[in-house]
C-alpha cells in the first residue's frame, strides 16, 4: 500500500498542491484526474520523486519512504511519461537494460533476458534492435512501459497514457492497465479523460482546478 499524507506544494509563492493525501492498496488502480493545469503532474511528480514536496509524507507498506531518496537497490515506483523520453540514439534494447544496469547493477546477460522477456510480454518481440524514430506512437509507449517494468517497481505511474496516442488505441491501453492489475501491480494513472479513469480504476481522486496556477 501507498499513502500520502498532507501533501503541499507552491510555486513563487502560488499553492499549487494543498493538503493533498491519497492512499492506494496493492494490486490497485488509483486514477488522479482533473482538467488540464489542476496540479495532476506535479502531485505525480512529487510521487515519484522528481519534485520535493514543501511538506506532507510518504509510507509504501506501512513504512516512511522518501521518494526523493531510496537508499535501497529496489526500485519503489516506476513512472511512463507523456512524452516517453526514449533516448533516440539507443536501440529499444538498449533503452530498456540501461537502467537495470546502472542502478540495479544488473549484468548485461541478466538485463538483456529481463528485457527480452518483457518485450515478448508486450508483443514488442521483433522490435529490441530498431530506434524511437522508427516506431508508431503506441509502440513508443509500450517501450517506455517496458523500461519502467525493467526496473522491477512496486508501483507503476503514468502520465496521461492515452494523450500522445491516436484515439483508437485507448481501448488497447485500458486492456494492458487491466493486465498489469491481474498480475498484482499496483498503478496510478494521472489523465483528463474521466472516462478513461471511470473504466480502468478502483478509486478516483480528483485534483481541483483552483489548486494549480
């Protein structure tokens, strides 16, 4: 389980994030939604340890976990961007075993058969040794969802996962959400589309417009 208690953010003075707290069990689906510029990527941000909270804490099973500073070699909470920050000049491969190995100290052998096998998974099989620039817009995404799984986390985040994508694929997203959950990993989604959120989650928070800037 995760939970945040008392969460609070400002930017030059302007409360972005007020008193926000959220829990989530294990194997769950927690949706932050509200419209665009209501502070749903900053409270993911600050989940996942890319922006430092003015104050509030954070407990993963029971127990305080700073974000910011995981002195362990496990990784806590992994996180798919919009915009899916691929390094264009590496292979699919190569994107998906650089982490595991820098900051699990993973082999090469054991972080290219990870990867291999989570691409299978994601029925990105034939596609380890091609570049971002050759890939559709949900084959990026897909990649992006691999390197985070390669990490191994506790807690999958995503930032508006279906935005970047062309209509037609939401359903396919909602689908691989649900199959993640079947397999007990516990997820945040961060989106606009209520709808989407109605769909796919156990619980919905909602972020309030007047709590942005």
């Amino acid at each position: 389980m995760l939970e945040a208690a008392n969460i609070n953010k400002s930017f030059n003075g302007v409360q972005v994030l007020n008193d926000i707290s959220l829990e989530i069990d294990s194997g769950k689906i927690l949706c932050i939604v509200g419209p665009s510029g209501a502070g749903k990527t900053t409270l993911l941000r600050i989940i996942t340890g890319l922006e430092k909270p003015d104050s509030g804490s954070f407990k993963i099973d029971g127990q305080s976990f700073n974000p910011q500073a995981n002195e362990t070699d496990e990784a806590m909470i992994g996180v798919v961007f919009q915009d899916f920050r691929l390094f264009p000049h590496l292979s699919v491969l190569e994107n998906i075993t650089l982490a595991p190995q820098m900051v699990l100290h993973q082999s090469k052998k054991a972080a290219q058969e990870n990867a291999n096998n989570i691409l299978d998974q994601l029925g990105l099989a034939d596609k380890a040794d091609i570049y971002p620039f050759q890939l559709s817009g949900g084959q990026k995404q897909r990649v992006a969802i691999a390197r985070a799984l390669a990490l191994k986390p506790k807690i999958l985040c995503y930032d508006e996962p279906t935005s970047a994508l062309d209509p037609g694929l939401r359903g396919s997203v909602a689908q691989m959400i649900e199959r993640f959950k079947a397999q007990g990993m516990t997820q945040i989604v961060v989106t606009h589309d209520i709808d989407f959120a109605k769909e796919i989650a156990d619980k919905i928070l909602e972020v309030k417009p007047n709590q942005e800037l």
